[in-house]
C-alpha cells in the first residue's frame, strides 16, 4: 500500500559535506527506474533502511524560513512497518538530506550548462 505524507524539514546544514554528491557517491542512496512510472524512484542502500524504495512529490520552500516541505511516497518498504516509516524522523531527516543533493546537483548541473553555453 503506497501513500503520499508530507513532511517539513528544517535543514540548517547537511550532515555530509564531502565531494559534489556524496550521499550517491558514499553510495547511500541509488536512483531507480519503475517501467510502469513516469518519475524514477529512490532506493536507500544502508543500515536499517536497506532495500526502502521511494518516490519524492510536490516539494516546496517555506517562505521566509530555512524549511523544505516535500511529499513523499514509499514503493517498497523493504519487510518494513510502512506507517511506522512514515512516522520515522530519522528516516524523513535522510529523505530530505538526499532531496537537498539531488536538488543542489540539479541547479550545479544547470549553472554548468548555462556556462557552457555561454562559451560557445
């Protein structure tokens, strides 16, 4: 059973610091693909939450403060309670630790681009 929860994080500062994606590089997290899904997914490759699969959603900035707010849904709970998942607040902390990667990469990438391009 799939279900969309949202979450609010306050993300001051990240717990991994080193190298450009080193949550993807530490090789935490990898990125999958579903045939049967439009948008790739999330597997989470260590510790407790081994073999988890998840899929962000609507992710949004709360005005004025440091706050990320995201929706996500959990594919695969790995032999896992899945509304105890969703009540895990460390769990929701590493979700939202790998969106701030992903996001960071996505607007790297198109700074990169946008630089490139201006070189041509």
């Amino acid at each position: 059973m799939s279900e969309t929860k949202d979450v609010i994080l306050n993300h001051n500062k990240l717990f991994y610091k080193k190298g450009e994606n080193p949550l993807f590089d530490d090789g935490v997290y990898t990125i999958v693909e579903n045939p049967n899904e439009s948008d790739a997914a999330i597997r989470i490759n260590i510790d407790k939450y081994k073999g988890i699969v998840y899929q962000y959603g609507r992710v949004s900035f709360v005005e004025g403060e440091r706050e990320l707010q995201f929706e996500r849904t959990i594919r695969h709970p790995a032999g896992q309670d899945i509304d105890e998942l969703y009540k895990n607040m460390e769990l929701q902390g590493l979700m939202g630790d790998i969106l701030v990667e992903i996001i960071l990469n996505q607007i790297s990438n198109e700074q990169r681009n946008q630089t490139n391009e201006g070189d041509e």
